[in-house]
C-alpha cells in the first residue's frame, strides 16, 4: 500500500495511515530528493510542508487529520471539532481541521488548518489514542467554551453525556483545572446532580425557567416506558399528576417522526396520561405560559404548589382562577 517504503518503516506507516514526516524518512534512509521526486511523480503526495503520504490518491478523513498532527509538530494534538468526530460526538466531519499545540509554538498558517494554542496542551492529550487528540472531557470543554452563547455550551456537555461518552464527574474535575472558562458558573450547574438527567439545551431551559422558578415538581427526566414491543423514552413525567412533558427542538419532522409522536401520545393516553408538548419558542420565549399550562394540568391531578415568577406571572392568574372556581 506504502510504495517505496524500507521495511522498518513500515510499522510507523501503517500506525501513521501512510503518512510520515520528512524527518522520519531520512532517519530511516530515505532522502529529502527521492521523497520529492516521489512526490513530483504523483507516487506520493506532501499535503503540508515536511509531510508526505506516500501513496497516491485521496487521503482517507483519518490520514488527513495525521497529516495536520504532524505538521503543527510535536505535541501537538487533534482537538475541538475534529476531535470531536473521532470520539463519535459529531456525526459528520467539519471541514476544517483543529489542531491545538503548545502556547508558545508558532505554526506557519495554512488553508483549512485551525491552530490552537493551550498552556496545557500536554495535559489534554489522551495517553493511548491515536492519531494523538485531546480526551473527550477536555473536547467538551473546548467546544463548550468556544461557543457564542450558553444553548450550544450546554448543547456540547449534554450531548457527551447523552451519548455516554464522559460523565458529569469527569467534566467537573477537567473543569476544574482550568483557570479561565467561559460559562462556568452555568455549566457547573447543569453538571451538578440538580440537573442530572438532562440531555439536550431545550431540557436544561425547561427546568431553569419552566421547572424551578414556578415550583413544579421536578418530573421524572428520560422516563422509560414500554408500549408491547416497544420501548420509548419520556422527555419529563409526572407519574404522581397522570401527566407527561415532551419537549421537541426541531423546527420540522419527517412524516416517520410525526407518526412516532402520534403513537407515544396514543399509548401516553391509553394508559390515562395526558401529554403536553412544547417547542423550542415556547419554552425559550413563553416559560410563563408554558408554566402556567402545565401547573394548570397537574392542579387538575390534585397538585396544588406552583407559584408564580414574579407579578405578571400568568401562573398566579391560573391559580387564582382554579381557587375561584373550587
């Protein structure tokens, strides 16, 4: 597969994807001329400076992210989005890719190479994955405090945990040995045990806004049923009220997903539950009204504790108006 390579170099080869750096050839007898005129053939290519894959054809997503290791240079490690699809907590590859290496090193800018720099660049690197990248506690955290507002920070550290990818407790203790971090006050406490089972930035608004603020019960989060066959997950419910929460981010659905969410409120229903559904808009922009609906289905059930957020807060309104008709 690697043309025109010493059988000692081999090994490295194959570890590396095919990909080697100009010293590590002339260390193992190949000279800086031959490589090139290898190259100048097309039996090998040189995707950065010092770096050549020695076979011929498209690099394979993991040869390039090695090629981009090896020319930021020693140290240095793939990290934020790029490690993020390695450590499977991105679906599709970003086009761009991230390199992180040590604060003082100086990488010459190349086109679709993002370099970062770290104090603690040794520190972040996973001791046994290859090609080198950052642990996914460290991941999370970069991308986290990268993003420009608070939804997608929590979007990152709830995807890793939905996916069991880390845990709360490993998140913390990376967390904590960093010096500076954005949105660390709000992503302590979505990590703290307060907020445990919350997978997505539409659940950690429901229960910041929604939940706490007006005294509603801290419902049941994920709560697994099972219809026959069937097994589904409930975004929040409150078996004690016969009442179920689902919450849905998306902005549209296939047909499949629509009929999915019919058959869970069916079985939802035929089990005597009454289900309230809410979007993104509703809760990021109405958390009162949203409030005000579901204390109004639990009061119903016999729950009699939601309190209002302030003044204008309609669940006082609701409130009242059931007291009145009783």
């Amino acid at each position: 597969m690697f043309d025109g390579l010493p059988d000692s170099l081999r090994d490295v080869a194959w570890r590396q994807r095919g990909v080697l750096t100009t010293a590590q050839l002339v260390q193992f007898g190949v000279p800086r001329d031959v490589c090139a005129y290898r190259a100048a053939q097309g039996r090998w290519q040189r995707p950065y400076h010092g770096v050549y894959a020695t076979f011929s054809g498209e690099l394979d997503r993991e040869a390039a992210l090695w090629a981009a290791v090896l020319y930021a240079g020693p140290g240095a490690v793939v990290s934020h989005q790029s490690a993020a699809e390695l450590a499977r907590l991105i679906d599709e590859p970003s086009g761009l890719i991230h390199i992180t290496v040590a604060a003082q090193r100086r990488i010459t800018p190349v086109r679709g190479l993002v370099v970062h720099h770290s104090a603690r660049a040794d520190q972040t690197r996973h001791p046994a994955l290859l090609p080198p990248q950052t642990r996914i506690e460290e991941t999370v955290l970069d991308l986290a405090g990268a993003a420009r507002t608070l939804d997608n920070a929590v979007g990152w550290v709830t995807r890793g945990l939905g996916r069991r990818l880390t845990t709360a407790g490993k998140l913390c203790d990376a967390m904590a040995q960093r010096a500076r971090m954005r949105w660390r006050a709000e992503l302590t406490e979505l990590l703290s045990p307060d907020f445990a089972g919350v997978q997505s930035p539409l659940e950690y608004r429901y229960h910041r806004d929604v939940e706490r603020p007006h005294g509603l019960p801290a419902g049941t989060r994920q709560a697994r049923f099972r219809t026959g066959r069937r097994a589904g997950y409930r975004d929040r419910s409150y078996e004690a009220y016969l009442t179920v929460v689902e919450l849905d981010g998306k902005l549209a659905h296939t047909a499949d997903e629509r009929w999915r969410d019919i058959h869970r409120d069916n079985a939802a229903a035929a089990g005597g539950l009454i289900t309230l559904r809410y979007g993104w808009l509703d809760v990021t922009e109405h958390p009162c009204l949203v409030a005000a609906e579901v204390a109004a289905a639990l009061a119903a059930r016999g729950f009699a504790d939601a309190r209002s957020c302030g003044p204008s807060c309609p669940v006082g309104l609701a409130r009242g108006a059931l007291r009145s008709s009783a």
